[in-house]
C-alpha cells in the first residue's frame, strides 16, 4: 500500500509555443522577426510617451528626424534583382480588397492608458482611411489661453494596393499618402485654448518609408502572440492581458496564444495599435487552449455575423461542451451583476428550462476572492462563472459548469455574449472533476476553427487510476491502485485489508505487483492536466516538459505523480489528470 497523502501544487508550466520560420526567402518576415535592428532609444521613448503623455510631440518628432532619413534611405531604393527575386516577390502578394475589408470591422487604437492622449484610425474597404490624434494639458496656460493646450492632428490618407503577405494572419502594408486637415507646427488660439498642430502620433513618416521591407504590419485576430516583440507588447498587454481582482486586488496577467483582436504594427517605430471591433460581426471567439480526448463534434453552425453554436459529445453522450456566441443589444454589467448575464444566457441556450435561484450558484468578478482567479479571468477579460442543476433531463446526478463573458462593439452597441458550458453525468468520462478543471482552461482568439473542443482520433474507452513514472517522451510506466472503501467487504477480502486503518474511510491498494509499460498515443505532445497550481490558473503540461516536473527530484520514490490515466482501445494514454487524494 503507498502512502496515502495530498500531491504537492505543481510547479508553473512553461508553455513552449511554436511559431513557423517565416525567414528565408521572404524578405517581409525577416523585417518582422529583426525589427529591432537599427533602433536607436525606442523603448525610452515609448516608456516616457506612455507614462506621462504630456511629452512635446513636435520636439520629439525633431529628435527623430535623424533616425527617418537613416530609414528612408535604406529602404527607397529601386529592386535591382534578378527575374527569380521578382518571381519570389509576387509569391507574398495579397488582394488589397481582402485585407482592407477585414481591416474596415475595427477601429485601432494607440495609447498607453496613462495621460489621456491617443491616436485613433479607421479603415475604409477601398484602404482608405481616417483618423485623429489628441493630446491635452490643461496646466500649460499663457496669454489668451488660460483653459490649457491641446495637441491635435485630423488626418486622412490612402493604403498603397500593394499589400504582401508577412506570415499567417499578417499583411504587410504601406501609406501611400497622408493629408492633414492642419498643416503640422502651426498653432492658433481658439475658445481660450491653445491649439497645437501636429503629425498623426503612431505612425508619423511612414507615409515616405518604402523599400521591400514593410513600415506596418497588419496582424488579424488569431495571429499568434509570439509575433509581437516585448517593446510592442508593452502597448497592448497592459490594457488588455491582465485584470485586478480579489480582496486584495491582485494584478493577475492571463496573455493568450493568439490574438483576440487585431493589431497593427509600426515596424519602424516598436508601436503597437489594439483594435476595437466596431461592425455588427463577431470577430472573438472563446475556446479551449487544448482539445480533450474522446470527444466527437456533433454540432458545428458559425454564422455570417460570426455568432456561433457548437456541441461536443463523448461516445455515450454522457458528457457534453456547449460552446456558444450570440448577439445581444442589452449592456451587461458581468462585474456588479453577473446573475443578469448568466440567466439570459440560460435562457437564450435551454429556452425556459432554467434552474430557479436555489439551484444556481453564481460567482462574478466582485467577490473573486471567494474562488479561484482562473474562473474570473480569460485573457484579461471579466467572466461570471456558474453550476447548476437544470430541470428537463431524464437522469439524475448531471454536474453542470458554465463560464460567461461580454464582447462589446463598441460603435454599434451590440455586444456578444459567449458561454462555455459542460454537462457530466456522473461515472462518465470524462467526469465531472475534469469538466470543472477543464472549464478553467479557456481562452480567446480569432480563429474560429478552434470552437470545437473535440480531440481528434483519439478517443479514450476507459480510465486506470495509478502511481505513474514518465520515463522518457513516448511512454510512461504505471502501476495501478485500487480504492477500497472501509465497507467493501469483497474487495477487503481480496486484499487481506482486515486490520488496515481506512484513514478518509478508504485504503489505496496495487492491483498488480510492480509497474507497466503505456505506450504515449501522441508521443512527447500527449496531454498532463495539474489541477492546483500555484498560481491559481490551469496548467497544461505535455510529456516532453512534464517529465522535466516529474523527474526534479534526486529520490526516486518522489519521482512519481498519483494520476488519473485515459486509455484507449490500444492501451495507449491519450490523456493524463492529476488525482486528488485526501
């Protein structure tokens, strides 16, 4: 019999995400992977713009003045390459129509969140666009303005039609003209208000950068992250990743894989523009960072306007994921009233079957404290989260769990609501204690060939609970354990138990004497669920970087993990969950 105690809290995972070479050949990726060549004092300045926004705009874009030519020069000068290189340029051209309709959904944004300023674009279909830069200080008084000085830029322009790829989901883009309502470096007084005029902060001189390389990169949600250097981050992630919650109001940073949004890139400067969808479309959907094994897609409908409904059902539709988006007019307030959203949620998805108030049990955003961060937060974004038993089914013991969250376009007024939720009847696989750990493993993005949660091929039949060595990448050696009940008469007898002390009512026993071999069924990439780690978020391991985890000790009696493994048809492990023993 081993030694029946908790598991220790696993060490943080150290997601390792692979992003395709785009070197090579394409001359545009390598600008977008080496755009740090050649900067001179960026992240100084973006430091000093973001924190105080007071900064004179027009002495500063003097001090750059050197860095543009030195640009400029370097990239306008004429292709002198032979018939093969203008071959492989034509590879990476792109439909301008295409990308600028995609572009016309948002409204991007430049800021840091500090000091009121911010310079706003808008796409047109035909790569038009529009856009304002603001700025204010409202101490800087002097004769015949004593309301403060205001920074301003009114602009337009045209996208060159010559867009070319930069990698999936990215465009690289030139400005082929920018026009200013008001002629830059003049000043009037108007209404007791100075009145700066100034270039477009953000993307001020791109309009004369050209060459090969690209001066903006265009990144459509769904993009992945790791795309986007440090300094570019620092203008997004703040905002947008991370969120302050419990008693304490903890500053808790949940970064996704791949972009709920869009984003576009000043390649020259290290800046970075956030978007707002501003259409009538959903662009963002909710998915689950890892597809769960022995799952089948049974229903799949995505909509013109990017709403959703998807079902995912084990083989004895004994466990199920709903995973919906769906438009809605009304303005939740998912932090002060998160009973609100969920209820209409219900509704929407099971029409008039929903639980009365003894029966659902509601946490939000306000009283995180209660709960785990991890069922409060998905990429930085406020979720009410519920369980429930709802009427209407034919069989008792349904554990239900749901997770909700508001999408706002923000000049429509529509919003989009998602829930992802899981029924699990008990005895099921998978059960009910991985649908409550795999509702926590939720993420954003903007692809939507992601909203199934069903594995592929590769379906578990059954389940062995067991004392596991991770050997090397392919395989894992276990040894099964039985639990005996202190009144499980049959069982006590099989094992000779008569004397044992049944401590928690219950005796871990091995089934077979010594360990087995399991084959890995995905190799190093087959799936290890923690269920607490220390940092109060779900943890992912794959068998490559888990067997890292498993193998830290130099006692080799340590080194082993109590878990729950999913086998299937060929004994192969397809799926691995960390067990809980009192």
């Amino acid at each position: 019999m081993i030694r029946k105690n908790s598991k220790k809290i696993l060490a943080l995972l150290v997601t390792i995400l692979m992003f395709s070479s785009l070197s090579g050949c394409n001359p545009i990726a390598r600008a977008l992977h080496n755009r740090t060549a050649g900067k001179t004092e960026t992240a100084g300045k973006t430091e000093a713009a973001g924190d105080s926004g007071k900064k004179d705009l027009i002495e500063e874009k003097k001090k750059k003045e050197d860095k543009e030519k030195d640009f400029i020069n370097k990239k306008d000068k004429k292709r002198t390459e032979n018939e093969d290189s203008e071959i492989s340029e034509d590879i990476y051209r792109e439909d301008p129509g295409e990308v600028f309709s995609e572009m016309s959904d948002w409204r991007f944004i430049f800021s840091s969140g500090a000091g009121g300023w911010s310079t706003e674009l808008t796409v047109n279909p035909d790569g038009s666009f529009t856009g304002i830069f603001s700025d204010s200080e409202m101490g800087s008084t002097g004769p015949g303005y004593d309301h403060g000085t205001v920074y301003l830029c009114n602009f337009s322009g045209q996208f060159s039609k010559y867009v070319r790829s930069a990698g999936p989901l990215m465009h690289s883009l030139k400005i082929e003209s920018i026009r200013y309502k008001n002629e830059p470096d003049t000043e009037e007084i108007r209404d007791n208000i100075l009145y700066k005029y100034t270039t477009p902060y953000g993307i001020e001189g791109l309009d004369k950068a050209s060459g090969y390389d690209a001066p903006l990169v265009y990144m459509e949600a769904g993009a992945v992250t790791s795309a986007i250097n440090e300094e570019e981050m620092s203008w997004i992630a703040p905002m947008h990743f991370g969120n302050y919650l419990g008693e304490n109001w903890d500053y808790v940073e949940d970064m996704p894989e791949e972009l709920p949004f869009g984003v576009l890139i000043n390649n020259v400067d290290d800046y970075a523009f956030f978007a707002e969808n501003i259409s009538e479309t959903n662009k963002t959907n909710l998915v689950n960072r890892v597809k769960l094994p022995g799952l089948k897609n049974t229903e799949l409908t995505i909509n013109e306007d990017g709403t959703y409904y998807c079902v995912d059902e084990n083989r004895a539709g004994t466990f199920r994921v709903i995973n919906t988006c769906f438009k809605t007019k009304k303005d939740y307030d998912e932090y002060d009233n998160a009973e609100e959203l969920v209820r209409d949620s219900l509704k929407k998805i099971y029409g008039k079957n929903v639980p009365d108030s003894d029966n659902l049990y509601v946490t939000s955003p306000k009283n995180a404290f209660y709960t785990r961060y991890s069922e409060m937060l998905v990429n930085g974004q406020y979720t009410a989260s519920a369980f429930w038993s709802a009427p209407g089914r034919e069989y008792e013991g349904v554990y239900r769990d749901g997770r909700f969250l508001v999408l706002k376009s923000y000049e429509t007024g529509t919003s989009f609501v998602c829930a992802y939720i899981i029924e699990s009847e008990n005895g099921s696989f998978p059960d009910s204690a991985i649908a409550n750990h795999y509702i926590t493993s939720l993420a954003l993005t903007g692809r939507d060939d992601r909203i199934s949660s069903a594995g592929e091929g590769m379906g578990a039949v059954r389940e062995m609970m067991c004392d596991m060595k991770l050997t090397d990448k392919d395989s894992v050696e276990a040894r099964e354990y039985i639990m005996v009940g202190s009144e499980d008469e049959e069982l006590i007898k099989k094992y000779h138990l008569e004397d044992a002390s049944f401590d928690d009512d219950y005796e871990l026993v091995p089934a077979e004497k010594g360990y087995s071999t399991y084959k890995l069924a995905q190799g190093a990439y087959t799936p290890f669920y923690v269920q607490y780690p220390e940092d109060h978020f779900h943890r992912l391991y794959f068998a490559y970087d888990f067997s890292e985890y498993i193998n830290r000790s130099d006692d080799e009696e340590e080194n082993t993990c109590l878990m729950n493994l999913y086998l299937n048809e060929d004994d192969e492990v397809v799926y691995g969950y960390e067990q809980y023993i009192p």
